[in-house]
C-alpha cells in the first residue's frame, strides 16, 4: 500500500479560481496525484498544466455535460490513466452545481430539469463510480477507510429562500444523498460527508468587483481554507468521522 500514490478526482472547477480549483492544488501539495473533471477543456487543461508545472501531478478529464453517460465515460478514462500498481483512487469531491435564483413562478420547467440534472442526477452518477472504485480499495490505515466521498453544499441545503426554489430544492437532495450514502456505506469503510459553505468566496472577480471582501477576510471565505478543510476531512480516522460540517467567515450573519 505504501507504494500506491492517492488519487483525488474532483467535479467541478468553475473558473479555476474557487473550491475546486483550490481543493485540486491543497490535495495536490499532500501528494495526491488529482483527476479533474469539467464541463469544457480550458479551466481543467489550465488547471492541470499550473500543478504539473508546480511539481504535482494533474490530468484533464473534460466533459460536455455532466449526464450519467458522460461521468460514467470520464471515469472511466480516469481508471485507464491512473492505474494500479501505481495509483489508487482514495478521495472523490463533487463540487458541480447549478445555481438558479428566480421567483417560483418564473422558472422554466427546462430550468428545473437543468438543476436538478447537474446538481442531484449527476452527483448520483459520480457517486456511484467513486464507491465501486472505494469498495476494490484495501482499508488504508491508520485512517482505516477505503476512500472518502465528499460533497459541496450551500446554504440553501438546509434553507429555502424567496428565490431559491429549484436550488434549495435541489440541494436539499444532495445533502439527504450524502446522508444516505454516509449510513450505508460506512460500514464499508467508505466516509461520505457534506460541507455547508454558508458565505461569499474569494475569486479574482469577487476581489475587482468588491475590495472591501477581497481584503477583509472576515466577511469572506478563502477557498483554499475550504480546500484544507476537504483535506482534513479525508484525513480523519475511524473513530471520528464527520458527516457534516458548515463552513462561514467571521462575521457572517447566520
């Protein structure tokens, strides 16, 4: 086991500047060789070339659209390039989403399908292939699991709002999707859990449209503190394993 490099495969890389992004490169530093999974080749291509170039190891995996056909068909190409005796693909993040904010009676059946698509459906197919390949893992000790599975959420997971039906909607099932999966599979050795982010993240769009949230890291999240915190959760030993936790600034209004 000792000789096997981990593997993180993460969903979802926005811009390349935010949780995902962050997350690929704070793994990638622990010396987690990283899959990263996109709707389009640019951010995953940058993405990879900037850790390669930085010493880690990063390979592209881009994808027209997060269908169950096109996750199963990416992770497959994931396997062929990362290989046992080599590697062994120990933690998977999924980070896409969908986001819709518009008054109930505004919203497009089309728009609730895309939601609920990219959100709910697509994370269902993710997760499946992250735990057929956890289930072939050995128990890697001393954390004593077979990989960990975790899953970005929102605020809007716990709390609807007058603009957040179909969102709220759709990541209230993301959030009972990791709880059923955490209960089921936990037995296995397998750790799922869910992270709340409950606040504004720091982006280089976010910093020229606002200094104010760019230089007061009170009122704003640090991705690469959300991508720390990915990293402890996969770090965690069997006697203390996380389900969920929430992630806000300071000086948040809860």
């Amino acid at each position: 086991m000792a000789s096997l490099r981990p593997v993180l495969v993460i969903a979802g890389l926005g811009t390349g500047q935010g949780t995902g992004a962050s997350t690929a490169r704070v793994f990638a530093k622990a010396g987690y060789s990283v899959a990263l999974i996109a709707r389009g080749a640019d951010s995953v291509d940058k993405l990879a070339k900037e850790i390669n170039e930085s010493g880690g190891e990063a390979a592209p995996f881009p994808l027209n659209s997060y269908s169950h056909e096109d996750i199963t068909s990416v992770w497959g190409k994931i396997r062929q390039r990362f290989t046992k005796p080599n590697y062994s693909i120990r933690v998977a993040v999924f980070n896409a989403g969908h986001g819709l904010w518009k008054g109930f009676l505004d919203i497009t059946p089309e728009e609730v399908q895309e939601t609920l698509q990219t959100n709910v459906a697509a994370a269902f197919a993710f997760s499946r292939e992250a735990i057929l390949d956890f289930k072939a893992n050995d128990i890697q000790e001393p954390a004593g699991k077979r990989g960990s599975l975790i899953f970005t959420g929102a605020t809007a997971a716990i709390r609807g709002n007058v603009t957040t039906s179909a969102f709220a909607a759709a990541k209230h099932g993301v959030r009972a999707l990791s709880q059923s999966l955490a209960k089921e599979f936990g037995k296995d050795s397998i750790h799922v859990s869910h992270a709340i982010i409950d606040g504004v993240i720091l982006t280089e769009r976010l910093a020229q449209r606002s200094p104010q949230l760019a230089t007061n890291p009170n009122v704003r999240l640090d991705p690469d503190s959300i991508g720390q915190t990915y990293l402890y959760l996969a770090n965690q030993d069997r006697s203390s394993w996380t389900w969920e936790l929430d992630l806000r600034p300071a000086h948040e209004k809860w």
